[in-house]
C-alpha cells in the first residue's frame, strides 16, 4: 500500500455535489482530497438533466436551499468563462395546466411560492404561445419562472472540480473507498482505498445513490434508495422550445411517496440542439433493464404538450437512478454519530440545482462558520437508525457502473 495522503478533508463521490463540496471547501481554505471509484460524473451527474429548478419546490427547507443555490449559480456562471464552459442558461421555466382544476392547483403553489421569495409569474391562456410557440392549444394557462435555469451535467461537474483543482485540491478518481477509518474514540479520521490510505479529520459523504453504502463504511445508517428514470433525446433541432416546460402534475409525482411508476411530460432544449423528453421515476432497485413502455409514455406524454415532436426521431435514451430519501430532502451538514463525518447526498433529481449551496453550506460547516441556512431539517441521524446493511468493504457494493442516474 502506497503512502497515506494527509488533507483537512476527503470528499467521497466525483459528481456535482462532490465537486461543490471541493469547490467551496478549498476557497474556504481547506486542503480537499475528492476519491470516486468511477470517473467525474460517472453515476447520477452524467446521467440527468442539468436543472436548476425552483418551479418544483414548494415552501420549506428545499425551496429555501433552492433560492440560495440559484444566487450560487448565477455567481459561478459570472466568473470568467464558467457560464459557457458548462452551457449556464437562465431560460427560466414554464409550468402549464391542462384544465381549470390544474391551474387552481398550480396558482395556489405560486402564491406560496411567492411569499417566499420565488418570481412567479401568472400566464393566461391567450399568452402562452407568446413565450412557447409550439405549444399545444387549448391548455387552460401557466406560469413562468423566471429563476429557473440549465446546466450540461457532465461538463459543469468537470468544470467545478478543474476550479476546485486551480484552488489545491486533488483529484483521485477509479478509487472505491473500502473503508471510512476511525480513532479509538470512534472520531472520523480519513479513508481507505485500494490504493493506499487519505489521512483528514473530515469525510464529506457525498456518494448520491451510494450515500447510505458510505454511510455504511462509518457504522450509521442513512437510508438512501434508487429512484429510476428515463429521459429521451431527440435529433438536433432549430431551437424550439424556449424554456423548460413541464405538465403542472410534475410538481405532485416528484413529491410523491409511491414505488411505482410515475411519468409527467417534462420537455426542454439544450444548446447543443436536441430536446430532452422525460420525467419518469420508480423505485425498483437497481434495474438496469430497458422499459419500452415506459418510455413510449413519455414521448406521448410530450407530444400532447408539443405536437410538433411527433414528427421527431427520438435518437437515444437513457437512464439512471436519484438518491432518494423518505422524507425527499438531502442530508446535508455534520453527523452527530460520528464526529468527522458529513453528508452531502439524498438529493433526489434535484442535486444538480442544489449542488452549489450544500457545497457553501458544507464548507460553512467544516471551517467552524454559522451556515447560511438552518440545517436542522437536513440532518442526517433524522431517521431511525437500523443496523448498516454493509459490512464495510467494497464487496458489499454491488457492480452497477455508472453507480447512479438521473
């Protein structure tokens, strides 16, 4: 075994989190080591949308943690060529409604929305094709989000850990971690890999899917679990659909407790030109396997929301898995069990969005700083606790590459 790395900490998983994590922590002065057994957003990152999304949250801790990552993106996307090196794009979102009982749904969440400092704006019927013109007609009116915006996963996760790299931190990716290692008092005191030891003081475990197999090498519990989605994308297209735009029902299926399957059209464009079709979610495991079905829904879904996609070949599809957690938000902040030991994952589809500002308030944390947001509805040992699945090696990680999805 090679010589131990010493840092001030280990930042488990090379995703967006992870790379916020760095990010923050080494502009907070902090030496950071980030260990993935896999390549920079090889799982959940590689696999998702890039949304930066207030539109979904309702009032709470996630809209809270929504709105202070939205003023961190903006931040990012303004220094000098960050915002076109991860394709930063503030087109807002565009939440329609099929019927009148919809939309009194979607404008009671607005207004609530609203008190909380979310820019909502009513649509009436009439004016949706001003901002969408290839809308479906006869929907009974919207609203805009002006704050919504878009990342390119991958290339934002790359561009986090390159800034993260200028600042000192290193980069150890094909690494699993086999082991969180732990003094006599039972204090975090690094981790181990296959290839040799990293020595720190603090472990953020920001593993995402993975985060409660992690959770599981320190001796706590954290019961994350895979929620599977598909997205199709199409052929290259002229640029078409404006904004994010999704079904008014999205908002209920995210927020949804249920295992089975759930599909909303969520329909948007990228720079690059194709357009992105989901949303989907189930829980069913790690299946890998290919639904047809599934994915049929969706692109019918999507064409009642944009006919013009009927006449589009749908070249790919993909899949992947969101970290969720029974209670739909992240753990995010110090874990009381064992000292040393973070946690920045259970995210859920919304880890791109939320990446910056548990990143900040991580590097709050770790440098002994009062955090921007309460982190009490965040905190980790906020389940009952059962006995970890995983007996602490890497033979308890089933072989799932990439570990997460979308």
């Amino acid at each position: 075994m090679s010589k131990a790395l010493t840092c001030d900490v280990v930042v488990v998983g090379a995703g967006m989190v992870g790379a916020a994590c760095a990010l923050y922590a080494t502009r907070a002065g902090l030496r950071a080591v980030v260990v993935d057994r896999g390549p920079v957003g090889g799982g959940t990152t590689g696999a998702g949308e890039g949304n930066l999304l207030v539109s979904d949250k309702e009032p709470g801790p996630e809209l809270e943690l929504a709105l202070l990552s939205g003023r961190l993106w903006a931040g990012l996307a303004a220094e000098p060529g960050v915002g076109e090196s991860v394709e930063y794009e503030a087109k807002g979102g565009l939440v329609v409604a099929s019927a009148s009982e919809g939309l009194t749904a979607l404008e009671g969440l607005a207004a609530a929305q609203r008190a909380a400092g979310v820019e909502a704006v009513p649509v009436a019927p009439d004016r949706l094709h001003d901002l969408e013109p290839y809308l479906a007609p006869g929907l009974a009116g919207g609203v805009l989000y002006p704050q919504d915006a878009q990342v390119m996963p991958a290339l934002a996760a790359a561009r986090l850990l390159r800034l993260a790299r200028t600042a000192g931190a290193r980069l150890r990716t094909g690494r699993p971690v086999t082991q969180v290692l732990r003094t006599a008092s039972g204090a975090v005191r690094g981790v181990r890999t296959p290839h040799g030891d990293i020595h720190a003081p603090a472990v953020v475990n920001a593993a995402g899917t993975w985060g409660g197999e992690v959770a599981a090498l320190a001796g706590v519990s954290l019961p994350v679990l895979p929620r599977r989605g598909f997205v199709l994308v199409t052929e290259p297209l002229p640029p078409r659909v404006r904004h994010k735009v999704y079904a008014a029902d999205y908002v209920a299926d995210v927020a949804s407790d249920s295992a089975a399957l759930q599909t909303s059209p969520v329909v948007e464009g990228t720079a690059a030109g194709p357009v992105l079709i989901g949303a989907s979610r189930e829980r069913i495991g790690f299946d890998r396997s290919f639904s047809l079905p599934v994915t049929r829904r969706l692109a019918a879904e999507a064409t009642l929301l944009f006919p013009f996609l009927e006449r589009v070949r749908a070249l790919r599809a993909y899949q992947g898995f969101r970290p969720y957690l029974p209670d739909h938000l992240p753990a995010v902040g110090p874990d009381a069990r064992v000292p040393g030991l973070f946690h920045a994952c259970g995210h859920e589809g919304a880890g791109i969005g939320l990446a910056t500002g548990t990143g900040h308030l991580i590097a709050q944390v770790l440098t002994d700083r009062a955090p921007d947001l309460d982190l009490t509805p965040f905190r980790p040992d906020r389940f009952p606790d059962t006995s970890p699945a995983f007996p602490g090696t890497s033979a308890a990680f089933p072989d799932t590459s990439p570990e997460e999805g979308p």
